[in-house]
C-alpha cells in the first residue's frame, strides 16, 4: 500500500495527481471504457453529482455538497476504503463511519479539481464499477456494492492489482492513489503514515495553522 506524504496544509495532495493520466488505456480500453459509459447512463446508473446529501444513513454530513461523485460512486467507496485502510480506520463504530464519510468528501473534493481529462477517465472507470453487467464480468464482483463484504473487495482489488490486462492494473492504481491520498493526506492520519505534523516555528509562523 503506498502511503502518501501529506501536505503541511492539512490537504490532501491531489496537485501532482492531476498532471498526469490515471488510466494509460490505449485506444482500444478507451473505447471499452466509453462504450460502458454510455450504456450505464442508458441502464439508469446514478450520473449526476450526488449533491448536498442530508439521510444516506449517518455517514454524510449535509453540509457538504458533492460535486463529481455520484450515489453509486459513493456506494463504491464505502465498499472499497475498508480493504483499502482498513488497519487505519477507527475500531469505534460512529469513528470509523465518519473517517470514511469524511474520505469520501475529500475524494469529491480532489477530483473536482482535477482537469476534464484525469475527470473523464475516472468517470469513465466508475461507470465500468459500478454498472452491473461489467461489475460482475470484469471486476468479478457479484453483489452490489452496498452488500459487498471487506473480504469481497479486497478480493477484487488483488484481481485487479496482480492482472496481466494493463487497463485493470491502471484501474487498481487509480482507485488506490486518490483513496491514500484522501485518507492519509488528512491532518488526522498523518501519525499513521509516519508524519509527526509541521513543525513549530511553521505553525507559529503561518495564520493558516494557527487557525486549523
């Protein structure tokens, strides 16, 4: 698992994610991913942001407002960041329900910012998760994503991650990076990834620490 170095702001780095592709698929995985595009949008696969969620459950905060994903990539990563994190999570049940609440809004927040194209190809490979007929045939995934188990996923993270077909290697990568970076680029998991924090004088000498 790759861990990474957290930003003396307290964010998440999705900066240097940003200037490159995600998902070197070549034309042919280009087109699959387009193709399974537009036939979950057609199947009724949830396409618009989520937006201002206030009664999915206790694990939103309404007041925050999604702008990329939607209810189904939201249902992904619920599924995906205890196989991904898990050892980091809270034991506590309401504590660790909010950690992952609060890395899936961080996740929104990243990729909001990214550029069109890191944006489409991410859509692009949520679509592919998320739509029955290919989560079933191709992440070899039985259950939707609200009924998969821990072992279920990370099941299907090791496919993807030892498989010899490069689009599910980039696809692996892709889900890992932004959920690390969401999860341990936040001030309150840089211990478990070795980071003690900023140092003094930076938190003396800058508003932006004074006021976190």
């Amino acid at each position: 698992m790759q861990k990474q170095t957290p930003d003396p702001s307290g964010h998440p780095q999705f900066n240097d994610l940003n200037r490159r592709s995600f998902l070197k698929t070549g034309l042919g995985g280009a087109l699959f991913l387009g193709t399974v595009s537009v036939t979950a949008g057609l199947s009724g696969c949830a396409t618009q942001p989520a937006g201002r969620l206030s009664a999915v459950g206790t694990r939103m905060d309404a007041s925050y407002q999604f702008r990329f994903l939607t209810e189904d990539d939201i249902a992904l990563f619920e599924a995906l960041l205890p196989a991904m994190v898990g050892p980091g999570l809270p034991e506590q049940p309401q504590a660790r329900n909010m950690a992952i609440a609060g890395t899936i809004e961080r996740i929104d927040a990243g990729i909001h910012k990214f550029g069109p194209a890191n944006q489409k190809e991410l859509r692009r490979l949520f679509d592919l998760l998320n739509f029955g007929l290919t989560r079933v045939t191709v992440a070899r995934v039985w259950s939707s994503w609200p009924n998969v188990t821990t072992e279920e996923a990370d099941a299907f993270l090791e496919r993807w991650r030892t498989s010899r077909i490069g689009l599910f290697n980039n696809g692996y990568i892709a889900l890992t990076k932004i959920s690390n970076v969401a999860f341990y680029g936040y001030r309150d998991f840089w211990h478990l990834s070795g980071y003690p924090g900023p140092p003094q004088y930076a938190v003396d000498a800058l508003p932006q620490f004074q006021n976190a």
